[in-house]
C-alpha cells in the first residue's frame, strides 16, 4: 500500500511539473505583454524587442498609407 501512496505523489509531482513547465513556455515565449510593449519577455530579454516594434510601426505606416490610397481611389 506504501508504494502506491509513493506512486501517486510522484506521478502528481511530475505532471504538475510539466504544467509549470508549459506555463512558463507559454508566458515567457507566446504570451505577449502589455507592461513591455507587447513583446514578449523572452524578446525583450534576448534584445529583440526594438527590432519587433519598429518592424510593426512600419507595417503599421504602410498599412495606414494602402488604406489611404484605397480611401482616394473610392472617393474619386
């Protein structure tokens, strides 16, 4: 009976062990974050997260301009 009291502890550890895992993946490397300028810590770490931004303030200009353009050829 001892030993599977021992066998369920250990298989609770190990699969709480992986949820933590994943849970730390997932916050550090896929869940962007408001307080860093929606990049994710594993970005802002790493020094990626000034390329990532000026990256999507140029999209975000080209986008703005297409729509622009878009808008002109409408209303013409």
């Amino acid at each position: 009976m001892k030993w599977l009291i021992n066998e369920v502890r250990s298989s609770i550890v190990s699969e709480l062990a992986e949820y933590i895992e994943a849970f730390v993946e997932d916050n550090n490397h896929r869940r962007y974050h408001e307080s860093s300028d929606n990049v994710t810590p594993a970005d802002a770490y790493y020094g990626r997260a000034s390329a990532i931004i000026k990256q999507r303030e140029r999209i975000k200009r080209q986008t703005i301009e297409y729509r622009r353009l878009h808008h002109r050829k409408l209303a013409a």
